[in-house]
C-alpha cells in the first residue's frame, strides 16, 4: 500500500521531468554525446542544474576539479534536504536503505515527502521511481526526437519543471501559514540576491542554501513547533 502511493504521489514529478529532461536531450546531442550516454548520465543523476553545468564542463574539456566544485556548489542543498528529511523517516528507513534511497532526494520529490507526516522506506522507494522513469526517458526521447520538434515547443519545455514545483509549493502554502511565510521569505531573499550587484557573484547552487537557511530559521523563530509533554506512568 504504502510503495503504491508512493507510486501515485510521483506520477506529477515524473510528468514533469519526463519535458525537463527533454531539453537536456537534445543539449547533449548538440555537444556531441550520444543518446546511450545521455541517457545513462540521466539515470545516474537527477540533479539538472547539476547535470546541464556537468555537460557544459565536459563539452569543454574542463578539469575533474572544475567538474567536482561545481557539482558540490550546486548540489549542496540536498544535504540540507536530507538532513530535513531524516528527521520524518519511520524506522523501516534505516541503514543502507538511506544510502541508496538517497539517490532520489531532488526538489519535487523533497517537497512531497516533507509533506508526508512519516516516511516509509516503501513510500520513499515508490516516490521515486516513477520521476527517475521520467527524468531518464524523457533525456532519451529528447536525445532521439529533439531536432524534429519545432524550436518553440521544445523552448517550452524548459519551463514545465518551475510549473510543476510551483504546484507543489501553492497549495501547502495555502493551508499552513508557517509555509506560506518560509516560502515568501525565501522568494525575497533569492530576488534580492539576483537583482542587486553585490550579490551577482553568488552561485546559484549557494543561493538556494542561503535562502533554505533563513527561510527556515525565520519560519521556525516565527512559528515555533510546540513540543507535546510525555505523558509520565
């Protein structure tokens, strides 16, 4: 039961994906990558800010130094994430499983668990699966089909991922005011860190851990979680 709604929960993220990826398809077959490996780097990674500034890297012949520092800039947040998460796993999420489940932890599939008010490791693996389905065969489809779709088409599915998460954030916000807070402090941060100058050599990858750490700290000065008393014998 658990791993089947897991399964459904991931449906939206893996509809999503599937056009995100597309895109990233059709960029490594520019850069000279062959469909098989543009599929098996979607596969081994489901980061795409991570995986389009990696192919950028390669497509440049930068360096293994390059290519690591600008993953761990970009793809520090999911420590973060992670962090977070461990704190709503049940006990069956224990051991090698969080090493391996771990893999699946991105933005979407982060937002559906938190939401969740315990996560099983059924649960988490069925989330999963289903945007990895996604992620990789859209890169696959993208890789073979993308020269023939029109150029407005594909530009378009460059946008769906910000769509799809937007949705996921609206309507928790909507229901709980301590999210609608974090969300918004988050959102002045990230435009303030975009549009003012001496902020401009900021990352995006540090961007997002800067706004994940104030927003959260606002929201939990702003509305603390009031621990229940054990009850004593």
């Amino acid at each position: 039961m658990e791993f089947r709604n897991g399964l459904r929960d991931g449906i939206p993220i893996c509809l999503g994906y599937f056009a995100v990826s597309f895109a990233f398809g059709i960029l490594c077959v520019n850069e000279g990558l062959t469909a098989l490996e543009a599929m098996l780097i979607s596969l081994t990674n489901l980061t795409s800010a991570g995986q389009f500034a990696g192919l950028t890297i390669m497509a440049s012949m930068g360096s293994l130094v390059e290519m690591a520092v600008s993953q761990l800039v970009i793809n520090s947040r999911y420590m973060l994430m992670s962090i977070s998460l461990s704190q709503k796993v049940d006990q069956t999420f224990s051991g090698i499983w969080r090493w391996i489940l771990g893999y699946g932890v991105t933005d979407e599939i982060y937002a559906v668990a938190i939401s969740k008010d315990s996560v099983s490791r059924s649960y988490f693996a069925g989330l999963i699966i289903t945007p990895v389905i996604g992620w990789t065969a859209g890169t696959l489809c993208g890789a073979v089909l993308g020269n023939i779709l029109p150029a407005v088409i594909t530009n378009a599915l460059g946008v769906a991922l910000y769509g799809m998460f937007i949705a996921i954030v609206i309507p928790a916000a909507r229901d709980s005011r301590p999210v609608l807070v974090a969300a918004l402090i988050a959102v002045v941060i990230r435009v303030v860190l975009y549009y003012v100058p001496v902020f401009s050599s900021i990352s995006g990858g540090f961007a997002i851990i800067i706004c994940t750490l104030v927003a959260s700290a606002a929201a939990a000065i702003l509305h603390p979680i009031e621990e229940e008393e054990e009850e004593t014998a």
